[in-house]
C-alpha cells in the first residue's frame, strides 16, 4: 500500500476536503485519503456557478461504486467555477485529486472556517495509512 499524498501547502477539513487559497479564491477538492476510501467515483453533482455557499455545509455530492458522499464547502462564498471536465471523466478526483480532479472554485466572502488542518494535522487525523 503507498502512503497517502498529502501536499504541505494546503488546508484540510476533517471532512476530507483539501482547499488551496489564492487571494480571494478558493479552490476545493477531496483528498487522496477520501478518494480512496470512495473508491470508483462515478458521478460528480457539481454546484452551479453562482450558489452561495456555507463554511461547513454541504456544496455538492459525490456518487462512487461504493456509496454517495457529500462534500462540503470550507469557507463562505460564491461558486465561481466548476471543474466541468468532471461531467465526462468523474474518474480524474481518483486519478489526481490535487490536481486535476479539482471541484468547485469560491469567491471568498470571509475568512477560511477556523477548524481547518495543516497537513500534519490532517496525517494525524487520518492515522497510520498516512
């Protein structure tokens, strides 16, 4: 088994969320731990640009072999932009949840949620398989 991917420069929510700011833009996907846990995503149910969003509440949902899982935002917002590419290959959040595999993008309305993780906060969530 390899160890999961954690990327240093990124904030984590106990949730399984990664987000990475850049000025008042965020950019949100799941983590390498949550795809792998989900297994096989089938079928992203992307926001729609312009929906408002919640720190801690739910922004979409991920359907997998495996179960439906939600995602949650980490900040409050507005959707931006969604990684359409998503619609027809749900498989990149498996292939490359860093990159490629990205969601959704917020214009930040206020700061990140408070209980966000650095990565060794996460690895220490996470556990062993990190």
């Amino acid at each position: 088994m390899t160890a999961t991917k954690i990327p240093t420069e990124l904030k984590y929510a106990k949730t399984h969320e990664w987000v990475k700011v850049d000025g008042h833009r965020a950019t949100v996907g799941i983590t390498d731990h949550a795809q792998s846990e989900l297994t096989d995503i089938v079928f992203v149910d992307l926001p729609a640009v312009g929906k408002a969003t919640e720190a801690g509440k739910v922004a979409l949902s991920l359907e997998s072999v495996k179960t439906v899982s939600d995602v949650y935002a980490p900040a409050a917002g507005k959707v931006v932009e969604v990684n359409t590419e998503l619609k027809a290959h749900p498989e990149l959040i498996n292939q490359d949840p860093y990159g490629r595999g990205w969601l959704f993008r917020i214009e930040l309305s206020a700061g990140l949620a408070q209980d966000l993780l650095d990565a060794d906060g996460y690895r220490r969530l996470i556990g062993p398989s990190a």
